[in-house]
C-alpha cells in the first residue's frame, strides 16, 4: 500500500476531484476533461490514461444510470439503438489503433494523443453548438417537451456508431459528442429523459471501451484507485453546489479549456501543421486569450440575433433546460 501513496497519487486524486467537481457542477462528460489533465500530468502515455478514465467513469456513470432509471427517466428503447451501434464499436476502437499504428509505443501514444486533441477540439464545438440550439429553441418556442418522440433506428444506430467508436479510441465523447447527436434528432426530449437516457447508454459503451482497451492495453492501478477516489466525491460535491455558481462563466471556460486542451495536445504529439520539432505554449495562450476575450462578444452577437439583450435572462442555466420557455414579452 505504501507504494502507491505518492506525490503521483495525490496528483492524481487532485487532478480527479477537480474534473467531478466540474462533472457534477455542468453534467458534462469527464472523459473530455480528465483525459488530457492525467497526460499533461505525465503520469502514463495516451493508451494508460484513456484505459483508467475509462474503467473509473464505468464505476461513477453506474451509480448516475441507476438512479436516473429508478425514477423512470430514461427513454429506453432510444437508448437500446444507441446501445447496438455503440458497443461493437467501442469494442472496435482500441484494437483499430494498434491496426493502423503498428506496435511501437512510440507510435500509438504520438496517434492517441492526435486523435484526443481532435476529440477535444470536436467536444468544446458541440458544446457551444449546445447551448446555441436551446438557445434557438427558447427564442422560438418549438419543439415543446415530447417524453416519447418517434425513434428514428438508423440514424439513431449510426450516432452509437460514432460515438463508441470515440469514446473507444480516445474515451471521450459518451457526455459530449452523443448527447448534442440526441437534442438535434429529438429536440423534444425533456432534459431530464435527455441525461437519463444518455447515461443509461453510457454504462455499456463506457464498460465495452473499458475492457477492450484493459484487454489491448492493461490496466494500471495505480492511477484508477486515486481517480475514483477523486472523482467520486467531487463529483457529487459539484452537484450540491451547481445551484450557486454561475453557470455561463463555467461553460465559456468549459469550451476555452477544451479548446487549449486539444491544440495543446496536437502540439505535444508532434501533429505535422505545428511542427514535430518543437511546442507552441505561446500560440496555446494566444488561442485561449482570444477565446476569453472574443466568446461573450460572439455569444452576445447570437442573443442579439434571436431578438434578446447581449446579456442577461435568459441564463446559460435556463437555456440547457429542455423545459424552459421564456415568458410571452
């Protein structure tokens, strides 16, 4: 036991309890978040890291679609769709890496960490292309709450698709990519059916990444025991307090953060555009500082457009609501 007490350790459920902090304060997936936090803390190349996010949100994302189906929440036979097109794929993913890789560690880490960056870079898009859709929404007062849409299979099995295979190869993608797939296919769906559903999804795609990727790559313990001892109360001290905090300032860094996260990790693979010589640290902080300094003029420019104030009601908050409509003016 001494072994595993370390300053890694304690990084590590550091690195854990601030991302399910994150997770419960905005619901998002953590794979998005937590993945690159344990690269850029060097404690084990791509394939480690996706290996213990994964085997730890198959732990936390149990407990959440347990709950959620107690209640009757889920919309299941959505969620049996997902399921199908998911699990083979994210069953598919990791052996897809060592496929086009080859077998040099060198080369599967240098790829693991283009295809997070790119997954990073996918997930801070759909993210903001979120909250432009509820936005969208509230403003025109459509598609009003629809417990149980019309299932549309093939479309439906093609977003499990997709999503298993990302979240297979890079682990994230479960809570980002798949959920914004859901609001644009079934714009109806209550917000409560929508996270019930996609964790109810989740539990077997994130369960079938983890054990191809344990089964390819190995599962190193010493990162998955201080991750879930991190992750797990953060996360539910985040949903204590989401009430009090500011949601819109969380999810603009939410979207920075995932942005700078993807370049950065571009960067550190060597991707061919930036150069396999050196880093850019500089070119990193000039995106972030623009992303700062440019989304709430851009937010406020797409508010403006749909016939409300730059700022103000209605709150990021209320947009991610399914069920809120803005009172007649």
């Amino acid at each position: 036991m001494s072994d595993l007490i370390t300053a890694t350790f304690f990084s590590i459920l550091a690195a854990g309890f601030i991302v399910g902090v994150i997770v419960g304060l905005t619901g998002m997936g953590g794979g998005a978040l937590m993945t690159p936090a344990l690269i850029f803390l060097g404690v084990g190349d791509a394939a480690t890291v996706v290996t213990a996010d994964l085997t730890a949100a198959a732990v936390y994302k149990t407990g959440g679609a347990v709950v959620h189906s107690r209640v009757g929440s889920p919309n299941f036979t959505l969620a049996k769709w997902l399921i199908i097109g998911s699990v083979p794929m994210a069953l598919l993913g990791p052996w897809l890496i060592h496929q086009v890789a080859g077998e040099e560690p060198e080369s599967i880490d240098k790829l693991l960490k283009e295809a997070i960056g790119f997954a990073l870079l996918l997930a801070a898009a759909t993210y903001a292309l979120r909250l432009y859709i509820n936005l969208r929404r509230v403003r025109g007062g459509t598609a009003n709450a629809d417990p149980n849409p019309h299932i549309r299979p093939l479309v439906t099995l093609a977003v499990g698709a997709l999503g298993g295979l990302l979240v297979g190869i890079t682990s994230v993608g479960s809570g980002s990519v798949i959920m914004i797939a859901l609001l644009m296919l079934y714009p109806g769906l209550s917000a409560v059916k929508l996270v019930g559903t996609d964790l109810v999804q989740a539990v077997p795609l994130v369960l079938a990444a983890a054990i191809s990727n344990i089964v390819i790559n190995g599962l190193d313990w010493e990162i998955l025991i201080p991750l879930v001892l991190g992750s797990v109360p953060g996360t539910i001290i985040g949903s204590r307090i989401a009430p009090r905090v500011p949601q819109s300032v969380i999810r603009r860094g939410i979207v920075i953060v995932l942005t700078m996260s993807g370049v950065a990790l571009l960067d550190k693979s060597g991707w061919a555009p930036l150069g396999a010589d050196d880093t850019h640290p500089m070119l990193i902080a000039i995106i972030g500082l623009v992303l700062l300094v440019s989304l709430p003029i851009i937010w406020g420019v797409l508010r403006k457009e749909q016939g409300l104030p730059m700022f103000g009601a209605p709150t990021v908050a209320e947009l991610d609501d399914a069920n809120f409509r803005r009172p007649r003016e």
